[in-house]
C-alpha cells in the first residue's frame, strides 16, 4: 500500500500542513501500515527519499511558496510514484494532477480543505471575488471521492457551496512533546525583561491572514508589564519596546520550549480552518485566546481561554487583560487536560487510517497498471 500526498503547502520552513505530513509519515513509520511519499514544489532534489520535488514556478502573493508549474507536470510526478490512494492539500494543480490519475487509472483521491480559500479571497480582493472562488472550490471537490475538513465549521462552509460529502477530520499534535515540562525560567531573562512581565507569544507565518498588525496594536493599547514574542517570519512587521522577535523554530521542541515559558497564547487571526499552533501551545498548558472567527473557536472555550471578536483591537485587549484576571493555571491544566485527551496524533491518525482503508475497500480494484499509460501534456 502507498498513500501518497501532494501539495503546494509542504515547506521545510514549516506550517500546519508541513506539520501534519510530517507527523504522518513519522507514524507510518512507526506501524508500517502503508508507505508513503510526500510530493512537493518546495522540496529539493536532494532531500529525503520520502520527499520528491514538484517541477514549479514561484509566484508573488502566495506566502513563499511555489505553484507547480502545470497540472499535467504534477500528475507525471504523481504516475511515477504509482499510488494506491492520493491524498491533494491544496486546490490548485495539486487537486487536478490527483484528479487526472482518479479519472485515469481509478486510483481513490482525497482532498484535504486546509485553507478558508473564500475569506483568504475575501480579505484581500472582495465579495465577487470570494463568490467565484466558493464556486471553483464546489466544481472541484465535487469531483473527489472524500473530501476532509479539519473543523465543523470548514465542514459547514463546504456543504453551504454544495460540497456535501465533506467529512470532519480534526489535525493533532504530539503531547509528548508539547508539554508543560518544557518551561524555562530562563526566557524572561533572555529576552530582558522582569520577571513580573506578562509575557504573550504568538507562532507561525507573519501574513496579514494572521491579523497581526491588529495584535500589535492591542498590545500597545495595553502598555506595560505586557509583552508579545513573535515567533516565525514573513512580512516585516513595526518594532516596539513590547515586541520581541525569534525565528521560526523547526525542531519542535525547541518550540515547545519556547510556548511553554510565555503565559499565555494569542491568535488574532480569524481565517485558520483549524489552528494547529493553539493545540501545541495547549499541550504545553498555556491558556489561549483566540477570535471566534475561523475554526479556533471549536478548539478554546470558556475553560481553556477566552475568545475575541474578529478585526477588533479593542475587544482583543479586553480579551488579553481579562484573562489575566482569571486563574492562569487552572486554565493551563484544563487546556492541557483537552489538548492529550482529545488531539494526540495517537488518536487522531487511527480514525484517518481508517477512513483511508473504507475508501479502498469500497473500490478494491482501482489499480490499474500504471506502465500502460500515459498522463499527456
């Protein structure tokens, strides 16, 4: 068996897709129940043997990731890596390419909805724009025999374009490794602040989906003891007396390390179909607050964090200032507590094996051999 996942958003600089195929093929690894291969544009030719590289082309607007360079270049990548089942993660080549061998060879594909496609649009170009991209999305994920949503809501947001066969497939994290024993006592002092400093971090990409001029923005309403440590890298952000800066943390623990010595985390985005980031940071007992747009308001609820109104700066702050009212601790232990219980990849990757393996027994002959045909150009 060989379960083969392509997309444009796998990058060694990390982020929640790298993050979630990583932690994949670690635990098919582990179980040896299929083998598997990740295809990429962002990969070199000398990289792993479980990576391969995409022919593509690099365009602006895309957060440093590249396109690959056409459908029929993808799906030549795909063939020769003869999968059993194709998982896409993005909706642009990488979903045709996955579609072409489906229709093809009758090889079962999956989609993957990592990205509030509709609102990225929105943000940036308007409501004609995201209208037409919410159309595109129905005419292609109509098409795969499964499509998977990491939250309710994307599942939600899918049925409401048409998309009703979409299924709820929650990501994970290792609690092993994000956990609270991680905290150093160290980080204040490093970063030159007090110890009474009220010490918030935030990690990942900095693009404006992430909202964080508006997190910026709040912390200086707040003033002093609060702090903000901005972990990763992208657009340049302003610099302040309350902002420290560290580069994006590829060895998880090293990560680990760092959200577990801050008090709390803070997510102002409103567009995350997930938030793999709040889980990490609550595996390791920080309490989180968030807005209740997006998909991190199926994750924070009242016992774990606290959430804001998206876009507004003011109700942000009120969110930060209040929370430090509460018991910070408690909070920590529960967020922790929900984190383990609920999200561990322990649990998470069985029930996606197992939806792998119901969509193959539903189409036990769909290999057909590969060296008889040709994907054209």
């Amino acid at each position: 068996m060989h379960l083969v996942d392509i997309t444009m958003f796998y990058a060694a600089e990390g982020g929640g897709v790298s993050t979630y195929l990583n932690a994949k093929a670690r635990w098919l690894a582990r179980y040896g129940w299929a083998r598997h291969t990740i295809l990429s544009p962002n990969v070199g030719d000398d990289e792993a043997p479980g990576l391969v590289r995409v022919p593509a082309v690099s365009l602006p607007g895309i957060n440093g990731y590249r396109m690959p360079l056409s459908v029929a270049a993808a799906a030549r990548r795909l063939r020769d890596a003869r999968p059993d089942l194709i998982e896409a993660g993005d909706a642009g080549h990488s979903a045709w390419a996955a579609l072409r061998l489906r229709q093809r060879l009758g090889i079962p594909a999956i989609a993957f909805y990592h990205s509030d496609l509709p609102r990225l649009v929105q943000n940036r170009f308007g409501d004609t724009i995201s209208h037409g991209t919410c159309k595109y999305l129905a005419h292609l994920y109509r098409e795969f025999d499964t499509v998977l949503a990491p939250s309710r809501l994307m599942v939600h947001q899918l049925a409401d374009m048409g998309v009703t066969h979409a299924l709820h497939q929650p990501l994970g994290i290792d609690s092993k490794i994000f956990h609270p024993k991680r905290r150093r006592a160290s980080l204040r002092a490093e970063l030159g602040l007090a110890e009474d400093a009220r010490l918030l971090v935030y990690a990942g990409r900095f693009t404006a989906d992430k909202k964080l001029p508006l997190l910026i923005e709040a912390v200086r309403k707040l003033g002093e003891p609060y702090h903000l440590l901005l972990v990763g890298g992208g657009d340049a952000l302003p610099r302040h007396e309350q902002l420290s800066f560290m580069p994006f943390q590829r060895d998880q623990r090293a990560l680990a390390g760092m959200l577990a010595s801050c008090d709390l985390l803070v997510h102002p985005g409103d567009c995350e179909t997930f938030g793999l980031i709040v889980l990490e940071a609550m595996a390791c007992g920080l309490p989180v607050v968030g807005t209740s747009g997006g998909g991190v308001g199926e994750l924070v609820d009242e016992q774990t964090g606290m959430l804001a109104r998206p876009n507004d700066v003011d109700s942000l702050a009120g969110a930060i200032e209040a929370i430090y009212g509460r018991d910070l601790a408690q909070l920590g232990a529960n967020a922790r507590r929900k984190a383990q219980n609920q999200y561990d990849w322990s649990q998470v990757f069985p029930q996606l094996m197992h939806r792998y393996g119901s969509l193959l027994a539903a189409r036990p002959n769909a290999r057909r051999s590969l060296e008889s045909v040709c994907v054209s150009e």
